[in-house]
C-alpha cells in the first residue's frame, strides 16, 4: 500500500515548484487511478519481457520474482457459478485476468474463441468429461466451458486495484486531508512503485495545466526509472 496524502502532496509540491498552478482533489483522484492503472498494467507485460530473459540468483534482485510478488497481491481464488455452462465474470469483484479454472481436481484448459468453437467438431482434440475446456470471452466478459456439465467451478484470478481516493473537507475554501472519511483509499500499490506513481500524475498533470515542460521533466524521470528497473 502507498499512502494517498503522501503521494498528493508530493504531486501539488513538484507541480507548484515554479509556480505553475494547482491541481485539485478532483483531478488528482482521475490521475491518481490512471497512474494506478498504468503501472499495474506494466507489471505484466514487463513479466512476460523479463521471462524471456536470463534470470538473476540473487533473491531480492531477480525482476521475474519481484513482479511475481507484485501480483501475488491481487489473486484470489474463488467459486464462480454457471448457468449452461456459462459464467459472468463480472460478478468477481475487481475482475482483471483469469489465472486457472478447475472443479473437483479437474483441471480445464484454456482455449482461444477459435479454437472453442473448432475443438468440438474435431475427432482428436473435442472436449471430453477428462478434459474439458474453456474460453473467456472478452467482449461480454463472461467464461464458457465445455465437455462437461458444471454447475460452480474454482477459478483463481486476478484483481483490479481498489480506486485511490484522496478524502477531503473544505475548511475555508481549502480542501484539507480527512483520513477518517469511510471512502478514504490508498494506492493498492507496492510501495516500490511510488517514485514511478508520482511521475505518471505530474505527466497526466502537465496536460491539465498545460506546462509542457511539466509533462516533459517528467516523462524523462519516469523513463529513467524505467531503464534502471531493467538494467
């Protein structure tokens, strides 16, 4: 977790170093999300690029198992019901990505839209009762299996994070923290990821406050970040 207040006043102490205007609560609640998304997101696609290289012996420096350990934070495993063999996704709080699918130690395989449709009209590679299959169909976010009958299955998967919330009350006309407000949130983030946080809102912020010199300082800064992660 990184702190919410912590991470706004850094934003409104970088953004007003020279002067060059204020971003209110609002704005930086929208930016703040975004970052949160963007980061996140990087996690696995800088997953997939540090797998294919060679790995590091040393525990607390080998990026696959650091990014592992960041998204290890946001699995679940839970019970996903179907009504003719089909379940929505949406149900699951924060749905994000599908890990594995599997009922009573059966283990479904995962199969493209294409391949879904094609398998069961192939004598070698039809669904059966021992391996059935499934595919998640993104357009209506819902899971559809077949080769066997279901009524619930076991499904790990992966959540969004929660949406930051910077909570506030207006004491004349200025908006002040309140970190007892009931929909106070922070970052679901690792707390490594806050130097790269903070620069993803100043660049969504350099829009805003249209200071392209804001946006540009730190663009630079989060993509310096970026080559030492992966030096």
């Amino acid at each position: 977790m990184i702190d919410v207040d912590r991470i706004y006043q850094r934003v409104l102490l970088l953004a007003n170093k020279e002067q060059r205007g204020y971003i209110t609560p609002q704005e930086f609640n929208l930016f703040a999300n975004q970052a949160q998304m963007d980061v996140f997101e990087q996690y696995f696609y800088d997953l997939n690029q540090f797998r294919m290289s060679p790995g590091n012996d040393t525990m607390h420096a080998d990026m696959v198992d650091i990014l592992e350990e960041k998204i290890s934070a946001f699995e679940v495993t839970t019970e996903l019901g179907l009504t003719q063999n089909a379940g929505n996704l949406n149900a699951l709080p924060r749905f994000y990505r599908l890990s594995s699918v599997r009922r009573n130690n059966i283990i479904l395989e995962s199969v493209s839209r294409k391949d879904f449709r094609q398998f069961p009209n192939s004598p070698l590679a039809a669904p059966t009762q021992e391996r059935p299959i499934y595919m998640v169909d993104t357009i209506n976010n819902t899971l559809q299996v077949a080769g066997r009958r279901f009524g619930r299955l076991e499904i790990d998967y992966i959540q969004s994070p929660r949406l930051a919330n910077w909570t506030y009350i207006v004491v004349g006309g200025k908006a002040l923290f309140n970190g007892t407000a009931n929909d106070r949130q922070d970052f679901d983030l690792h707390p490594s990821d806050e130097p790269e946080l903070v620069m993803k809102i100043l660049t969504l912020a350099g829009f805003t406050l249209k200071d392209s010199n804001l946006y540009q300082q730190a663009v630079t800064e989060d993509n310096k970040n970026i080559q030492q992660e992966k030096q």
